[in-house]
C-alpha cells in the first residue's frame, strides 16, 4: 500500500530530481585548466594502473595458498560483476535516465570538458560503485585501517571527477556508492564462506599483521602508490 501511494504522488521524486539538477550545476566545472586537466587525467582508468597491481602484490604476498588467491581474485571479479557490469547492462538501459550532458533540460549548461560527453545514460555511477566495492571488500579482507582510508578517497576521488565532468549526478554517485557498500560486503562475504577452512599456513605475530593475516608493511604499499599517483596526476595538470 505504501508503494502505491509512493507511485500515486510523484512529486518528492521530481523535487529530488530538480534539487539533484541545481546541485550537480553547482559542483560540475570551473574556470580551472588545471582541474579541468586532473579530472580527465583521475577520471581514466590507466591512471590507477600501477595501484591495482600494488593490490594485487598485497594479495599474493599474503596468502600461501593458490586456492586462496584465486578466491580472492574472484571476489575482486565479483565486485566488478555485480557493481560495474550489472549497471552498465541493465539498470542503466532499464532506468534510462539521462547523463547531464544530455539531459534536455540542462544539458546545454553543463560544463563539458574536451568534449567527454559518456554514454546516454548514467544512473547509476558505475565508476561509484566499481570503486566503492572493491575498497569495501579490501576493508573486509585486509583490515589495515590505513589502506581502507586511502581506498575511500581513491573512490571519492573517482567519485568526484564524475561529478565535475558533468557525466554523473550527484545522486547518481550516491546511489552507486551504497550498491558498491552492499556488492563489496557480500562478495567478501562469498569469499569468506568458501575460504574460512583453507589454512594460512605461517604463524603470525599480532603487531605484524592485521587481524585477517595481512602483513602492515604490505598493506601500506598500495597507500604509497595511491599518493605517488595523484602527486603524478597533478604534476602532469600543471605542466600539459
């Protein structure tokens, strides 16, 4: 019944979906080149190339097993699945929602940069949520209070380059990172269930390694790259 009379009476989602308009008009843009250069450069996936691999170094230095890496691989792949590729194949198409640069209300006033328009549609942000789960899932299976920090602000970082590109409504972004919250919890929560009987196979000493096995000195690495990574992200804005 509830449902009903949230169908019947459309107008709190047209006053979300106006307010979600004056917000994204807000944040979208600058007179800046050197923004406008950052977010191109953060936006690619390239860019955060050499911090997938460092990930992928913390994983198979810190499990013995063969088995124990594919799951987690397949976890990774999992996030990816339901979070990216879910999005892009049927809640974008299903939903149908335009991108603000080619929203017919606003698209005109959209601030666009170098031309990257992104695809018709963008509910929701799959950049929000592949990055999101994936940092959740990370959170779950290293427990490093310090990496799950740098990989919040590397998917806000992504987060944020949508928005000012004028490619994602804030909502959009919202939507996609409490996707990316549930995908990145139940994939590691898969992961868990088919690896919690598989033996780590070393001893471990509790100020060394984090409470799921992980080595400290491992889970920092990637940190080092992510900030290595935007030191070159804005190196390269000032100097193009």
């Amino acid at each position: 019944m509830l449902f009903d009379i949230l169908l019947s009476d459309a107008s709190w989602l047209s006053t979300l979906e106006a307010l979600d308009k004056q917000l994204l008009l807000a944040l979208n843009g600058s007179d800046s080149l050197f923004l406008d250069r950052a977010a191109r450069t953060l936006t690619t996936a390239l860019t955060w190339l050499p911090f997938y691999i460092s990930l992928f170094y913390v994983v198979l230095k810190n499990n013995d097993s063969f088995l124990r890496i594919l799951l987690v691989l397949g976890g990774a792949g999992l996030c990816v699945l339901l979070a990216g590729a879910v999005d892009d194949m049927v809640v974008k198409p299903g939903v149908a929602r335009w991108r603000p640069t080619h929203d017919p209300e606003i698209g005109t006033l959209v601030d666009v940069v170098d031309g990257y328009r992104g695809g018709n549609y963008g509910f929701f942000s799959a950049h929000a949520s592949n990055t999101f789960s994936i940092a959740v899932f990370f959170w779950w299976l290293v427990r490093s209070r310090l990496l799950t920090v740098a990989m919040v602000i590397w998917s806000l970082t992504n987060c944020w380059t949508r928005v000012y590109l004028g490619v994602h409504f804030p909502g959009d972004i919202l939507v996609g990172l409490l996707w990316g919250f549930m995908v990145g919890s139940f994939s590691y929560w898969v992961y868990y269930r088919l690896s919690r009987n598989i033996a780590l196979g070393r001893r471990l000493i509790s100020q060394q390694y984090t409470a799921t096995g992980y080595q400290h000195a491992d889970a920092d690495i990637p940190v080092a790259v992510l900030v290595l990574t935007l030191v070159y992200a804005l190196i390269k804005s000032c100097i193009l």
